[in-house]
C-alpha cells in the first residue's frame, strides 16, 4: 500500500525559512513646542468643571414661595450648603497646588527638603497640640461657591486655553535629519539653522511640572549661535528627546557614509 506525497513546489525547494527582524518606526521629523506655565492650571480647569456640574445639581434657589409651599426644605438646603462647602475646598486645594507649582520651582533637593519640613510641622503640630486649632480655623472660615462661579473659572480658562493653543500653532521649532526651522509669527516667519554639530540638552528642572505633563526644558545650541535657545514646558519631554536623538544620529551616520 502506498502513501501519496505531493512534491514541494519548485521555487520551495531548498529554501530556508528565514525570519524578518521587526523593523523600527524611522522618525523624519519632531516638532517642539514650548508652553506657558499656564497649561499646569488644567487641574484646576478640570475640578471647576466637576464642581460646577455637581454643584448645579443640588442647586436650589430659595424664594419665600418654595418655602412657604414646601417645595424647598430644609434638607435640600443644607445638602447644598455641605455640597458647595466640600467642592469649594477641593477647587481651593487644587489651585493653591497649582499656584505654588507656578511660583516655585521644585527641583529634587527642594522637593525632598520640603517633604521632610512638612513631616516635621506634622509631627511638631501633633505634639504641641495646635493642629487642631488649625483646622478649627479652616473649618470655621466656611467658603461656599455656586455653581456659576465653577462655570466661570472654567469658562475663563477654556478661552485662555484656547489662545494658547493658537500661539503654539505660530511659535515651534522642528527638527528634521540636516536642519533646524524655527517657525514663528502669524506671517509664518522660518529661521533655519544647519543640523550638523547642534548640541540638544534636556532638563527637567521641576519634579511636579513634570509628573503633571511629563514636561521639562530643551536647551538648543545651533553650530554659529553666541546663545542657546531654552524652550521650556516641553510637554512629553522623554519621547522628544528620543526622537531628536534618532534624528540626528541618523543624519550623522548618512554623513559618516557618504
């Protein structure tokens, strides 16, 4: 009894299995675009919106009419009073971080100084006993916000937002394989500057600015400039480093080669 066996086509014989190496993604080109410390406030753009739409919903207007019918209640107002009372806190809390990640700059040796103050105020306050008039105070300090304020401050800036991001769209910088382009103005000014020899550096000045945006300072110093060119709140800051990193070194094997 025999057992058929089909032939291996022709262009099949012999030939190896051979695998292919995932090949990288090329990067031609990065763009960098620096931003005003502003875009840090987006904590506080998103809990002026949360506020604003919880506080609506436990808003209640009082009018003698609602009382007198009891349309209004007693519950129902103090439900809006605790609510207003907590987000107001919160949104206060929030900006008063953002302020201070604003006004300050945190670097390493600043922040763990700073962690290890507080811990020390903590620890001091618990033993001496005046946290609890601390918080005694704040307590009793009872800020409440409606919900049209929350709207306003996220109105405000959302429109701030958006002319921010309209400047960007005028003012970057790109880096491609043999130059650099400043693009600038409405009228789409471009300044070039050769690739060869540019020297790029990456800082990250502050720890929070950067846990927030993954942001940080590029140093740009092009080969016949006197002064660097500091572009500061690179947002994404590790990712641009490495695409201007495999820019250049690409272009200065296709130099090395030719």
């Amino acid at each position: 009894m025999s057992k058929e066996t089909t032939p291996p086509e022709s262009g099949d014989r012999n030939t190896p299995e051979t695998h292919h190496p995932a090949k990288t993604e090329s990067v031609e080109r990065t763009v960098l675009r620096p931003y005003p410390k502003v875009v840090y406030f987006y904590l506080t753009w998103i809990v002026a919106l949360v506020a604003g739409i919880v506080t609506a919903m436990y808003d209640v207007t009082i009018t003698v009419e609602g009382v007198t019918s009891g349309a209004i209640t007693a519950d129902k107002i103090d439900a809006m009073y605790k609510i207003q009372l907590f987000w107001t806190y919160l949104f206060l809390l929030v900006f008063a971080f953002n302020l201070m990640i604003v006004a300050f700059q945190f670097g390493r040796m600043i922040t763990v100084s700073l962690v290890f103050i507080g811990l020390a105020l903590l620890f001091l306050g618990l033993w001496l006993g005046f946290l609890g008039e601390v918080f005694g105070f704040l307590k009793n300090l009872h800020p409440r916000a409606d919900a049209k304020f929350f709207f306003f401050i996220f109105t405000l800036f959302t429109v701030i937002y958006v002319f921010v991001f309209i400047q960007t769209r005028f003012n970057y910088w790109v880096v491609r394989r043999n130059e650099l382009l400043h693009k600038h103005g409405f009228l789409g000014d471009v300044k070039r500057y050769h690739a060869q020899n540019v020297k790029i550096y990456k800082e990250i000045p502050d720890i929070f600015e950067f846990i927030l945006l993954r942001a940080g300072t590029i140093v740009v110093h092009p080969e016949g400039e006197d002064r660097a060119v500091v572009l500061e709140n690179i947002i994404g800051i590790n990712k641009k480093e490495r695409e201007v990193k495999q820019i250049l070194e690409s272009y200065t094997v296709r130099i090395d080669h030719s």
